[in-house]
C-alpha cells in the first residue's frame, strides 16, 4: 500500500509548478488483481473531470485505468491492479505510469512511479509461472533428442537455489521416453526423439522447491507439431549498448527484432540472469535489479546471448549476442555484517535475552548515522523480538521506549510452543536507511527459531474396565488416554509397569487388550500400573518426562460349569393314599467347581404322565387325586427327568439332568358291597341285611399256571389221598363258619336302624391293605354269601375274603 500521498489536488489544476511534479508508491510484490495501489480527491466543481492513462513503462496489462468517484463537492480517482496483474519485484520492480487530468479546458499530467518491492513471504511462482491452466509449449516432432525445449528457472529463483523436478508419470508408450530438467531449469526433450509423436500432447507436472520447506506445483503442456521448414533471423547487428549503475530496475535498455512468425524471445545466457530480463513478445531488454559496481568504480560488462523463435514452432530459432555496459554511479546502500541474523533459541528464554547484534556501515559516507526498523513478516502480528540500538532481543513488557515492538507482550505468551502453532519461526526484517538523498536502505533478514522444551509430565486418569471371563486373547478393554501440556499433546507412549502378563497396552494408542484367559474363581480384580512418556517434544531427543496411573480390571463372571445332583439317580417306592399328597424326594444339586452358587431353578421334563407329579422348589411331590376313573387301581412306575439349571444372573445358564425312578403302589380300603335281598318271608320277620367285605389277592399269570399244573400232577398220582384230604377239609371249614355268620348277625343289627325296607343299600369299601400286605394273607375258612349264593374264603383274624 502507498507508504508517501502527494497533498491533496485541490488546486491541482491551475498550479502550473505542479505540473511534472512526479509521485512515488511503493507496493508489495503479493498484492493482487483489483488491489487499490493510490487514491486522492480532485476538486473540479464547475467541470466533470476526467483523469486517464496515457502509458505504461514497461508496458504491461497490469493496471486498470484510473476511475472517478463523486463525493459531495469533490472527486475521488482510484488506480487499481486488473484482473491480470501477476507482480514480480525480481522480474520488474519499477513501473512508470503517465497520468492525465482534465478538467474542463485545463489538462495536466503527471507521472506515477510504482516500486515493486520484494515480499519474504511470496512465493516466486505466483509470477510468471502462475498460470493455473498450465503453460503450453509447442515443439517439433523432429527436435532434437535431448534438445533445449523451454527455460523454467524464472530470474530470482537461482538466487533462492530453487529445485526443479518432473512429479508426473510419464510411462510408455503414451510418452517416449522421460523429458527432464536439467540444473539450469532447462526442459529438455526425452533422449528418444519426438518423431511420430505429432499432435500429442504431454502434461508435466513441475515441482518448484525453493526457501525454507516452500514448494509449488505448476502445469507444463508440451504439444508436439508436424516438422516445418522455416528460416528466422534477426535485424541489424549485434547490440552494444551503455547504461547507467542508477538505472531504476524495469528500465528499458534495447530491443531486438528477428524476422519470423509470431516470434518469441528469452534469454539462453547467463542463467540465472539477475540484472536483466526480456520481453517476450516485444524483445525488449529490461533491467530487473539496481545495477551495483564495486567501490572501486569502472566499467562493468554483461554479455547477453539471445534467442529469438517462432512461438509455434520453438525449433526454429536464431541467436544474437548483446553487450551491455553497465558504468557505475556514486550511490551505495548500507552495508550489514552479518547480511542476515539467523538464531535458535528455547521457548523458556528470559525477557531481557541479547539474541544477535550486527553493524551496518554506508559506502557513500563512512561514519554517517543510520536508522533503523523492525518489520515482522512471519506471524504478522505477536512482537516477541525488539530492537534495541544494534542488539536484537526478547522484548520486554516495562521496557518500551527503547524496542520498537507492535504489540506488548510477556515471554511465556509469546514464547510459548504449547499450543497448536504457537512455536513457530519468527520471521522479520531489518531495514537500515541511510541519510542521503534520495535515501537508500538495506534490508537485513531475521530468522529466529523457538525450540520447544519439555516443560510438564504426561498424566493419566485412572479408570476401571469390566470384562466376561470368558472373553478371548486380543478382546479390547478400552483406552488410557494420556494428557500433556507440551505441544504437541499425543506425543505420548504407554507401558505397563510390572504387573500380570495377562494384559498388554498399545504402545502408541494406549488401548488395553487381554493376551491370556480369565478365571473368575481364581481372581475377579487386576491392578494394572501404566506408565505415559512424551516424546518428541523437546529439542533434545533425550530429554523426556514421565507419568504413571492406576487401572482397574474387573473379571465378570460367566458360568463356566453345569450343577451336578446327587445322586444323579434315584429309584424310590412309595404308597399313594386316596386324597393326600406324598412327599417323594429332594433332589440335592450343587456346582462342585463353584460351591458359592445355590440359585437353581428345577422343573419335569419327561415321564410326568398325567401330571401326577410336581416340584415344590428341589422337592417331588406326587399330587392328591380323588377317587375317580383315574384312579389307579395297579402299581405303577414313573421315570421321571428332572432338569435342575442355573438361576442366577450370570450367563449362559448352564443345565443337568436327574433321573428318579418311582414305583408307585396304590393304598385304599377293601371295597365294601352292600347288596339288598328282597325274599318271601313272613311279615313278622326282620329282613337279614348282610354286609361282607372283601379283599383278595391277584396272582401273577404265570404263577396261575404253575399252581394249575402242580396240582394236576398231585391229583393224578395221589388220587385218593386227595379224597380224603378234602373231606377232612370240608369238616374242618364248618366251623369257623359259624362264627362267621355270628359277626355278620353282629352287623346286621348294628345297622338295622338306619335301613328301612327292603332297598338296596350302597355298595361300600374298606381301604384296600397294601399289595405286599394282601399277598401273605392266609385265608383259614370258607362260606357262603346268604344273599348271592357265591362262595368265598375268609381270615378269621382280618375278616379277609376272596370270592371263589
């Protein structure tokens, strides 16, 4: 932006001395399209002025032409760069722009002076080499291999010792062979040859490396044409020309002229050439840089070799040498040892710290008093160096009337490399301006680098994991996340101190993962000690801090073996009464391995026909049926599976199986039949109700048969003694049944009162004795039932009958 405004024009216009008067404004070179370079008002009331552009030295498209703008009494002129301004402190530095206001019938014009001056921070290809489309070349199929196609090193950039290199692939058969860049900047054709390549098209990706770390990639296009036959040449003779040491940098010098189509120049040698350039399109030969001799003085010559082609067809091309003489003049800058102030320093430096001190010394007049400026390029903004006399130093916040500083700051925030792009290199200027006239300046570079330095320990929070004990190797815990107040704050390590090998910690991530396997009933808790170093956080390598926290490890239990019962098979008799629930067993389980778990859930799940078992908790119950047609009138066995599985809140829930076998023998009162007999008798007489009981005994089949054999044996072979033996059995049955026929008499009259008539009375039983208990009945007599005529044999002990 403009550093000197010339007062404001209000009477611009009728003040001849003006007229002439030439301005000056000094521009960075990173300024871009539509940047407003100079702006003042104009006072022309009774007339609408006009202010125009006449010309551009060199000429250029780079600046718009001047615009007016109305403000109340007054007007506003405006120069800006177009939308083509591409500016380049090392390729022109100086513009001369010629001005003309008008204002009615008064006209006057006036020279502009732009200086370009160089930006520390601007990359050099944002100049020429810029072009985001690519820059496209065009060559011969018949060039020769290996041959000069284009010059990439722009002027400025071998004083920064840029380095060129191809990035793009250039495999066959699409190319013929790699082009290459020499260490000129020369791009030069693949060693193959071009022939028979026309009309391909080549894109090469160029990487410019240059400064510190600072790079840029740019497109190069090379389109190869059909070989043509055609001469260029120049016009006149080779140039020699005279020029002055004091020649403001873009001043013309000469030009040359070749005969030709369209033709292009550039200049082949020297490269780098840093005092002058030339005009493409014009072949006009322009300085690029202040022109300085030795103190000595004298006469210095630069021999330039130029090429002029035909922008089609490169090859065809001729070369003219020009000889410039450069005479020296008496204006030096100021001279500074060292040129350039380059330190390393920690982010703890104190306040106060004398980082470099340098003595700048003016050619022109020895022992003249210098000035001095501090400008910060890189960051823009903090201060954290001042100047104070000739010493370059930290600044400090209570010393500032003798430091030149923009803004005040303390050390640690300025000097602090613990948070993200706060460590950083500090890039500045100084600017020593001597006395004369016009003044002249030396710019002294200033590079100071801040260290980091490992100031705090790595911490971590304790935390606690849970896992199933029956998770497997490699299963993932969780995350110890380590926390450091240096910059940058994840340079951090995990490890284990000590402890179990069972868990190991990602060195690098601090994620927990189990090598080994658990068991709960062995060790349900781990204590884990990890360990967080830094790393990469001090300038030194060694120098490294240390942390510890405490993680816990909970082990879930998980059911790693089923209950066992015991015994795990029971076989069991039992006699089910009418009406009343039987207790059966209780089935006993536990888990050998885990005697702490007890929480079982039991249930039946085979051989409970008829549902006429249940389970009351681990204990077998046989319901209580009534007497009904299911009521079991035989013995019977039930094999019962009982499943018995775990009922706790650990998963999976493991299950055995118990087998009880029951024999079930039903218990009930010997059926009693009461039957009513109606008979002809006098009315005098009392009916006789007799009421027998009986209970008799079932033989197994196959003891029917042996008993049925067995006795036809004895009565064949012993027929008359069976004779006798059952008359004296006869005899011997006739007397117990009297007493018989007593106790049923006994009965009858007991019960004559609650029967009237002759009805029928109903049929009932005495509980039945037990199948084991009926089978060793002895049955000592025999009858016959008054009422049916049924013979029957009976107990005189029991009253026990069995019907014949």
């Amino acid at each position: 932006m403009a550093l000197l405004r010339p007062p404001v024009l209000l009477l611009a216009l009728v003040v001849s001395e003006l007229h002439g008067l030439p301005w000056f404004i000094n521009v960075s070179e990173s300024q871009g399209p539509g940047a407003i370079l100079y702006s003042f008002p104009i006072n022309c009331t009774s007339y609408v002025p006009t202010l125009e552009l006449l010309s551009v030295q060199p000429p250029t498209t780079f600046f718009n032409p001047p615009s007016l703008n109305r403000q109340q009494k007054t007007y506003m002129a405006m120069v800006t760069l177009s939308s083509s301004a591409r500016l380049d402190a090392l390729a022109v530095n100086h513009y001369r722009l010629q001005l003309r206001l008008t204002c009615g019938k008064k006209v006057l014009e006036a020279p502009l002076s732009v200086n370009v001056h160089r930006d520390p921070g601007y990359s050099p290809c944002a100049g020429q080499f810029a072009n985001p489309g690519g820059e496209i070349i065009q060559v011969r199929e018949m060039v020769t291999p290996g041959a000069q196609l284009y010059t990439l090193l722009l002027p400025g950039l071998q004083l920064q010792r840029a380095q060129l290199s191809i990035n793009s692939a250039q495999d066959p058969p699409y190319f013929p062979g790699p082009f290459s860049i020499n260490g000129q900047g020369w791009l030069l054709a693949p060693s193959q040859g071009l022939k028979g390549h026309a009309p391909k098209v080549f894109p090469l990706e160029v990487l410019v490396s240059f400064g510190q770390n600072q790079s840029c990639h740019r497109m190069l296009k090379v389109k190869v044409l059909p070989d043509p036959s055609s001469q260029i040449s120049f016009l006149g003779q080779a140039p020699n020309v005279t020029i002055l040491e004091d020649l403001a940098p873009g001043s013309n010098v000469v030009q040359v002229r070749a005969r030709g189509l369209d033709v292009r120049y550039e200049i082949l040698s020297p490269v780098p050439c840093p005092l002058f350039s030339i005009g493409r399109e014009d072949g006009v030969v322009r300085t690029t840089a202040p022109l300085e001799l030795a103190p000595a003085g004298g006469v210095a010559v630069t021999r330039l070799q130029v090429k002029a082609y035909e922008r089609r067809r490169p090859w065809a091309s001729a070369d003219l040498d020009v000889t410039v003489n450069v005479r020296s003049v008496n204006r030096w800058p100021p001279r500074c040892l060292p040129a350039m102030l380059v330190t390393e320093i920690p982010e703890t430096t104190p306040v106060g710290t004398v980082l470099k001190t340098f003595t700048c010394t003016d050619p022109d007049s020895a022992g003249s008093p210098l000035d001095y400026e501090l400008q910060f390029h890189s960051p823009p903004g903090p201060a954290s160096l001042c100047l104070r006399g000739r010493a370059l130093e930290v600044p400090s916040p209570t010393y500032r009337p003798m430091c030149w500083v923009l803004q005040d700051m303390k050390v640690n925030a300025t000097l602090d490399c613990d948070t993200p792009g706060a460590c950083f290199q500090h890039a500045a200027s100084i600017l020593v301006l001597d006395g004369g006239h016009p003044p002249m300046t030396s710019e002294v570079p200033v590079l100071v680098m801040v260290t980091p330095v490992n100031e705090f320990s790595p911490a971590c929070v304790p935390r606690t994991f849970r896992i199933r004990e029956d998770a497997g190797p490699h299963t993932l815990l969780g995350s110890v996340v380590g926390t450091d107040k240096d910059y940058p704050h994840n340079s951090i390590e995990y490890y284990i101190s000590g402890g179990p090998t069972t868990f190991s910690v990602d060195r690098l991530s601090g994620e927990v993962h189990l090598l080994g396997s658990l068991d709960y009933e062995l060790q349900t808790l781990y204590r884990l000690t990890v360990l967080v170093t830094d790393h990469s956080q001090d300038q030194h390598p060694t120098q490294r801090r240390s942390g510890s926290c405490t993680i816990t490890i909970e082990v879930e239990d998980v059911n790693d073996y089923a209950p066992k019962c015991q015994p795990p098979f029971q076989e069991l008799t039992i006699y089910a009464p009418l009406g009343h629930s039987v207790e059966v067993t209780k089935v006993s389980c536990w888990v050998p391995q885990e005697p702490q778990r007890r929480a079982f859930s039991y249930s039946i799940v085979g051989g409970n026909s008829q549902s006429r078992f249940s389970l009351q908790g681990p204990i077998l119950v046989h319901k209580s049926i009534t007497w009904g047609p299911h009521w079991p009138e035989q013995p019977h066995t039930y094999e019962l599976l009982i499943r018995v599985a775990d009922a706790g809140p650990s998963i999976p829930h493991l299950s055995t199986t118990a087998t009880v076998i029951v024999h079930l023998i039903p218990w009930s009162t010997s059926t009693v039949t009461t039957r009513t007999h109606r008979s002809p008798v006098p009315s005098v007489m009392t009916p006789l109700l007799v009421t027998d009981v009986e209970a008799f005994w079932q033989p197994e089949p196959w003891f029917v048969v042996v008993l049925t054999v067995t006795s036809a044996l004895f009565l064949l072979a012993l027929g008359w003694l069976f004779n006798r033996l059952f008359q004296g059995l006869v005899q011997m049955l006739q007397t117990p049944s009297k007493s018989a026929q007593a106790l049923l008499l006994n009965s009858i009259q007991g019960t004559e009162e609650s029967i009237e008539g002759f009805t029928e009375a109903p049929r009932t039983e005495m509980p039945r004795a037990p199948s084991s208990v009926v089978s060793l009945q002895h049955f000592d007599g025999r009858a016959q039932d008054s009422g049916t005529g049924r013979e029957y044999l009976f107990n005189t002990l029991t009253g026990a009958r069995r019907w014949l």
